[in-house]
C-alpha cells in the first residue's frame, strides 16, 4: 500500500468511527444510565436520513432539514420513552429485547407507508461541495471533514455534559445507585427521560450527518446497529469513552480490510472483538 493511499483510507477510517462513536455513544448511554438494551436504537439512525431526505425536498435546505429531522428526534425520544419504555424499568432484559425488536418492525413499516421502499439521496450542501488537497495526486471531500468535526464537536459536548454538569452529575448518580438518588428527592423518571432522548436524538443526529454520504435505503438502522453493538462490547458496556475507543479501533480496522482482505472484511471487526474479549472480557473500559 502506498503512503498516499494509507492517509486517505486511514483518514476516512477516523471519519467512519466517529460516525459510529455518535450512533454508538446514544445506545451505551441508554443502557450505561437505563439498563435499557434498545435494539430499536439503529432504527433513529434511519430516521434520521430518511426526515433529512424529506425535509431537503420540501425546504430546499439542509440545514434546515438538519435541524427540523433533530428536534423531532427529540420529541420522538420522550414520547417513547413516556409511553413504552417506562414500562421496562423492572423487568428483564427479555421484555426489553421483544418490545424493542417490536420497534424495530413498526418503524420499518411506517418507513415503508410514509416514504416507499425505494432508495434516497441527499446531495451534499453546495457550500461543502468542494475538496481540497492531500497530496500531490489526491484530494477529500470538505463534507466529510466537516462530518467528523462536527462528531468531534458533539462527542466534546456530551462529554462536558456528563462529566461537568449538574445534569451530567445526576445522570451518574442515578447510574450508580438509583434509589438513593430518589431518595434524595431526584425525579428519576424525569432523569431517564431526558437521557433517552439525548440518546434517541444521537443516534439520529449521526442519521442526519450520513444522509449526504450514504444510500438512504429500508432496514439501514438494523446494519449499523450490528456494528454498534460490536463497538459497545469492544469499549464496555456503559462507557463514553469506551465507545469513543472502541469506535474509532472498529472504523479504522473496517476501512482497512475492506482494501486489503476484502474477502474477509465482513468479519474483521469479529475477530478483533473476541480478541479484545479474551484479554477483557467485560470490554477495554468496563464500567
């Protein structure tokens, strides 16, 4: 491999896990704070690109789109965190699967009524249309910098929250010991609605940002999902910064198989979880 073409692959590996941090980072949180295993978590993925497609058609904008497709992902986040997911506290990680993948098959048929099943695509804002050089022979697109600035930007931003708010400091107090944290008078119910929605609008907000690189397309939340998971696993359930590691270790190893043992890089990211797990079981940073 040529040096020229291992900056490009490992720049675009670095941008591909900080997409990942960002779906990522909603599903360890959730469950990290919740206890909540939301298989339906790829699902706000797709969501996400698909009210982008939309709302570029309807206002010609995309970063009015980008920011209509957020806050609805908000909203959508307390409402089934209100009307579903309350009802999951305490029970077993069995009803929280069924009523999730449930999820997963109501959000794919509203897809599916709402939008058909053909495929989108969101053309890249005309302001960040252009590319600029990397050597003497190559170039990358501005948009996908852009992408993983604004990843990093968020991924700064949810870290000040957790590690340097009152909102961040309850959030892990209600992590560590919840019925304390209610005894001292925290509305818990109020704190895991809030987190599940900053969870839910993550992962769409990682929607909105692919939605100009990738196929918008039926069943795209269940694939990035699988992918997530393996990142998860790989940093620690519950860990930020597990994930930020473990997605950044699964986005870099990714984009390299698929150029140099594309016969094997479906699998890759397997082999490198089982042997993350044979020397940390409970992941690199288990909580």
């Amino acid at each position: 491999m040529s040096a020229e073409l291992f900056l490009v692959q490992l720049i675009n590996g670095v941008q591909y896990g900080l997409l990942l941090f960002l779906i990522a980072s909603g599903l360890t949180l959730v469950f990290g704070v919740m206890g909540i295993l939301n298989l339906a978590h790829g699902s706000m993925y797709m969501v996400g690109a698909y009210l982008t497609w939309y709302f570029v058609t309807v206002t010609g904008s995309f970063t009015a789109a980008a920011l209509i497709s957020a806050v609805i992902a908000l909203l959508l986040g307390l409402v089934i965190e209100r009307v579903l997911i309350q009802r999951l506290y305490n029970r077993n990680h069995l009803d929280q699967v069924l009523l999730t993948i449930g999820m997963i098959f109501v959000f794919n048929a509203l897809q599916s009524m709402l939008w058909g099943n053909d495929p989108h695509g969101v053309d890249v804002p005309e302001a960040l249309g252009g590319s600029f050089p990397l050597t003497e022979n190559s170039s990358y697109p501005v948009y996908r910098v852009f992408a993983a600035a604004i990843c990093v930007a968020i991924a700064g931003a949810l870290y000040y929250l957790v590690s340097q708010t009152r909102l961040g400091m309850l959030i892990r107090a209600g992590e560590s010991n919840r019925e304390m944290v209610e005894a001292l008078g925290v509305n818990i119910k109020s704190l895991y609605t809030i987190v599940f929605a900053i969870g839910v609008m993550l992962a769409a907000i990682s929607g909105i940002i692919a939605a100009p690189m990738r196929s918008i397309v039926p069943g795209m939340g269940e694939s990035v999902l699988i992918t997530c998971f393996v990142v998860v696993v790989i940093g620690g359930m519950g860990s930020i910064k597990g994930a930020f590691v473990g997605a950044l270790a699964v986005g870099v190893i990714s984009t390299f198989a698929a150029v140099l043992i594309p016969a094997m890089s479906n699998m890759i990211i397997y082999i490198f979880m089982i042997l993350v797990l044979l020397v940390k079981p409970q992941g690199l940073f288990a909580k």
